[in-house]
C-alpha cells in the first residue's frame, strides 16, 4: 500500500482513490478501502503537506421566512462624528423577506434607547 501511495518512481503522494485504483490493478483483499483509507490518514508527509482535514460547513443561505415582517437583524454602526442634534450612532435594521433596510440615527447604544427607536421606527410602521 505504501509503495501505491507514495512510490519513488512516481515521487507523489497519491490520495484515496488514486491510490485504491492503482492497487486494484494487482490486488484484492477483504477490508481493502478501509485498510487504504486508514493508511492514508495516517501519512505523515500527507499531513504535513495538506494538513488536517477540514470539517464540513454548512452552506450559507439566505432566510426566506415567507411573511413579511417576519424576522428582522438589528445592529449599530459606528462611532460616528456627532451631530448638531447629538447622534453618533446609526441603530440599522433589516427586514429579511424583503431586504428592506431601516437606518436609525441613535445618540447611545443604551436598550432603552434602542427599544423605542425600534418600536417606534420598525414596528410600529
């Protein structure tokens, strides 16, 4: 198996299947894939030039809840330059279904704050 995998007339490291179709040419024995597999994972200069494998992440999609107002993100932007009035902070909101985004001028970051803000500008419209 070692000689298939990483042999010096060939001077790579073959992975799994490259590797397993090589050996079926000339051998066959029970447990074959999983012997190979093992063999593999444990290649020291394969792990050194490919490192560990990689958990699978899922997919990043988008939420389509299906009804309008259904769910919002909320966050605050910045640390603005302040205003005449006293702002320096933008409470931003974004309905998902329909992507409409709400920008909200906000003097602190304080919750009682940013409960009226929302409730007065996001559900309350």
């Amino acid at each position: 198996m070692k000689f298939y995998h990483g042999s010096v007339a060939t001077a790579q490291h073959f992975g799994r299947q490259k590797t397993l179709v090589l050996i079926k040419k000339y051998f066959y024995w029970p447990n074959m894939f999983e012997d190979v597999y093992s063999m593999i994972r444990q290649c020291q200069i394969c792990f050194k030039a490919k490192g560990p494998p990689q958990k699978i992440k899922s997919p990043m999609t988008l939420f389509k809840d299906g009804i309008l107002h259904g769910r919002w993100s909320v966050d605050f932007c910045g640390l603005f330059v302040q205003t005449p009035e006293g702002f320096r902070h933008s409470l931003v909101a974004v309905e998902h279904f329909s992507c409409w985004p709400v920008a909200i001028l906000v003097k602190t970051q304080s919750s009682l704050e940013t409960a009226e803000k929302l409730v007065e500008h996001v559900f309350s419209v």
